[in-house]
C-alpha cells in the first residue's frame, strides 16, 4: 500500500489528509509532488484513517518479537493518541521494546565473549556497562575487564622478549662483523709478514 518512502527514517509514508504524508516510523509529515513521485496515485486517493494506523499498529504488535518491532508499533500507536486505546497499547509497546533491548543487549555481549578473541571482550564490556542492573552483567563485565587487562599484560611481555630478542640479534651481528673485519687484518698482516721474509 505505501507508496512512498520517508525522506527522514526511510520508514514508510501513508497519506494523511490532503497534500501531507506521515511516516509511520518517525511520524514527521512531509508533503510529496505528485508529478514527481509519478505513477500509483489511484493507491493514495484515500487519506489513511486513524483506524487503519490502529489497525497496522495492532497487526504489528501482534507479531512482534525483537525490540525494534514493538518500537515500531509503539511509533504508530504514538501518531494515533487519544484514538480508542492508543495511548495504553503505545506505553505497553515501548515497555516491552526496553525489556527486549535489554535482554537483546545482554545475549548480544554473551555471544561476543564467547568469542574469547581481546577486542570482542572490550565490546562485551561496554555492552554490560549499558545494562549494570540486569542478571549478572556486573560479574560478567568484570570478567570481561579482567579477561582484556590479562591479554594486555601478555602483549606488553610479549613485546618486551621480542624487543630483547631483536637487540640481541643486533649485537650478534655487530659482533660478527668485528670478527670479519679482525680476521681480513690478521690475514693481511700475515701475509705482509710472509712476503716480507721471502
Ligand atoms: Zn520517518
């Protein structure tokens, strides 16, 4: 049925009453020429009423199951305030997205410490941080913190042998080539020692 996208979100625009479109994402109004948007017009000949966004609405919180489904919902109960129950269903909605973002957020950062790997630690961390007060995300944070602080020291001592490793190798060779250099003299002087007996 939409014919239009909202220029703002993308989201998708219906017709509200003459000359004005609303996106039922964001809800801001937008006004489209109709010489430009060009075929489909017989779609849009009727503005969209209140009891069809409720309709829509209602149809999408009924199949909702991520967070950003029951926002989407919550967003077009919001356009429709004051409208048989809109206003409930809408509180109920954004409720439920926050619940859902919550727990969304918490198995997202259990998934990335799963992955064990320094950086995706670091993200898990901060995802806790957003969340402090559900299950176990204190515990899990620190966890996290001390898992990238354990790997920051094996790098740092990691880098320290290798830095000792490559002085080392430098001094070998500076060595080598005192050595090489001692030898051609001692040649030298040995074979000016021989002709010079001769
Ligand atoms: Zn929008």
């Amino acid at each position: 049925m939409p014919l239009y996208r909202c220029q703002m979100c993308g989201g998708e625009v219906i017709r509200k009453h003459d000359g004005l479109y609303m996106c039922l994402y964001c809800g801001s109004m937008q006004s489209f020429d109709f010489d430009f948007v060009g075929n489909g017009q017989s779609n849009v000949s009727a503005p969209t009423t209140e009891e069809e966004i409720y309709v829509g609405a209602q149809r999408l919180r009924a199949s909702a199951k991520a967070s950003n489904d029951y926002t989407t919902a919550a967003k077009q109960f919001q356009l429709i305030i004051g409208y048989k129950d809109a206003s409930t269903l809408m509180s109920q909605c954004f409720q439920k997205a926050e619940e859902l973002r919550i727990e969304e957020t918490y198995e997202e950062a259990c998934g990335l410490m799963n992955e064990n790997n320094i950086h995706f630690m670091q993200q898990a961390a901060e995802l806790f941080d957003t969340i402090p007060n559900f299950r176990d995300s204190v515990f899990k944070r620190a966890e996290c913190r001390e898992f990238v602080n354990r790997q920051q020291q094996t790098i740092i001592r990691k880098n320290a042998i290798l830095q000792r490793e490559m002085e080392d190798a430098e001094k070998k060779q500076k060595l080598l080539a005192a050595a090489v250099i001692g030898a051609i003299v001692l040649l030298v002087l040995i074979f000016t020692a021989i002709k010079n007996i001769h």
